[in-house]
C-alpha cells in the first residue's frame, strides 16, 4: 500500500491566540497606552499572529 505525502501548505501556529492575545495586553499595559515606532511594530507583528492563530468562522452554505 502506498502512501501519498499532501503537498498542500498549512501554517503552523506555535501559539493559541490566547497566548498571543495575553501578549497584545500586556504590550498595552507596559506602554501606558501610547505605543512607540517599535512598540507599534510589535503590535502589528502580534495582531497578524493573532490572525493566524484565531479559529476561522464557518462558512455560510
């Protein structure tokens, strides 16, 4: 019996959005509420991790 690798590509999440969400809040509460060039940076890097990790809605039929 032969076996057939999938040569789809999936992303691989290493953190649940949680995480990453825990992460956001705590960049906010260090920043006082006004974030830096780099702090805004960060968040952006964080939010589109977030995306990634966040269960994806099912589809209406």
């Amino acid at each position: 019996m032969l076996h057939s690798m999938s040569t789809s590509v999936e992303a691989v999440t290493e953190r649940s959005a949680a995480e990453v969400n825990e992460e956001i809040r705590a960049l906010w509460r260090r920043s006082g509420g006004t974030l830096t060039t780099e702090q805004r940076e960060e968040y952006q890097r964080l939010v589109l991790e977030w995306a990634a990790a966040a269960p994806q809605p099912a589809q209406a039929a």
